[in-house]
C-alpha cells in the first residue's frame, strides 16, 4: 500500500471574513506543489459562507464541478438557465464543458452556509455546459454511490473515470472498500473518527491510497465520510 495522510490543520486556507475555507489542494492563491491534485481530483475546497454572501457570476470551462451542500442553504444559478436553492441531503453537478458562468451564495439570512466543492477533472473537452441537482437518498451504516462515470438512475453523471461515495454511520462499522489498481482512493472524515490499518483519522483528516485492492475501515459510531476513487 502507497498511502498519504493530509490532516486538517495541514491544509491550505484563507479568511475573507464573509468567506472562511480550507483546501486540500492547491487553489487560488494557496500553492503547495506537493498538494497539486490526486488522481483525476483537482479542488476539495471546505467552505463556510456567511448569511447573505457569496460568489458572483463567473467562468468556469472543462471541468466536472461537484457541490455538496453539508448545512445552510445554497443558492445558485447559471447560464444554462438554472436556478434554485439547495440544502443538505442534495448534490449538485456542472460539466462546464466549453463553458458555464454561474453564481453561488448564501441564501439564508441568518444562518451560515457550509459545503464541499470538489473540481474533478473532465475526459471530454468543450462538451455542451450541462447542470444536475439530485436529492440523496442515503442509506445509514453503509457507503452509498452518488456520483460516477457510468450514467444510471442511482447516480449523477460526470464525464470522468470517477466516483464519489457518501457514507452516514450511527453504529461503530466495519466495511470493506475495493480497488481496482491503477485506480486509487481519497477518504475524507466529515465528522467523526475512523481507522485503517494503524492509522487514525479525525474530522477532517484525509487519506491518499494508491497500490492496494482491499481497504478495511474501522468507522466510528456517529461518523461521516467521503470517498473518491479515480483513475490515476
């Protein structure tokens, strides 16, 4: 097993005031070139946006945009024509394509807003701009497959080799996760402790992964997390 632990206090970051984040990789003015992308991931950005704020209309071109919404209410429209307000237990997808403006913010008024953005990148350049929104249906104590390369009903579609799995625990778990190599995996704590191997991984620490076909993870009762598996 190659592996690599990213732990929270490591990562990237910036105080805007109305804008507080975290980024595990490099983005804006962040830069660590050991913290350049894994796999076919280019952004994981930890935002906290407060009431009322957020991005105005800019550009995005050639990548799959991924937005989880983990408390608050996001507000979002784009040049497709979408518009609407998402909460927690939504995703929303964007293939920016050949290109897509849209803006991001806060809804609320009175409550911050708190999500994942995760950049992924495309394997189709200059596709039509395209945008999805889907309510999860999370199944509690087991990984639940909500983005993928393959189009179904299950999952939203990206033009990549990839997939993001969500999983909710109440119950102290463990659960297997397998790997086709040269495929590799990216683990992220949402909330709560897990354990692989001998390491131990709070809220927010990450993991990299690469040469191995078995994963077992030793979750942690009232745990969240995140998984990533991409083409290398």
């Amino acid at each position: 097993m190659k592996k690599n632990i990213h732990l929270a206090d490591e990562r990237g970051g910036a105080n805007h005031g109305w804008l507080k984040t975290k980024f595990s990789f490099s983005f804006a003015d962040y830069y660590n070139p050991d913290r350049m992308e894994f796999g076919k991931i280019r952004v994981l950005n930890d935002d906290i946006i407060a009431p009322g704020m957020g991005f105005d209309t800019h550009p995005h071109d050639n990548m799959e945009i991924i937005t989880i919404p983990l408390s608050g209410e996001l507000g979002h429209k784009d040049s497709t024509g979408s518009e609407e307000v998402l909460g927690p237990g939504q995703i929303q997808v964007m293939s920016a394509g050949s290109g897509i403006t849209h803006s991001e913010y806060n809804h609320s008024k009175i409550e911050d807003l708190k999500l994942f953005q995760i950049w992924i990148e495309t394997n189709k350049l200059n596709a039509e701009p395209r945008h999805a929104t889907q309510t999860l249906n999370l199944e509690k104590n087991k990984l639940n497959k909500i983005v993928s390369g393959e189009q179904n009903s299950d999952t939203i579609f990206i033009y990549q080799d990839a997939n993001i799995w969500l999983g909710e625990f109440d119950t102290a778990s463990q659960i297997s996760f397998k790997i086709n190599p040269p495929r590799a995996v990216f683990i992220m704590v949402i909330e709560g402790e897990i354990k692989i191997n001998q390491d131990t991984l709070n809220t927010r620490d990450s993991i990299e992964i690469e040469a191995e076909t078995d994963i077992r993870l030793n979750i942690s009762q009232k745990t969240k997390i995140l998984i990533i598996d991409t083409i290398l």
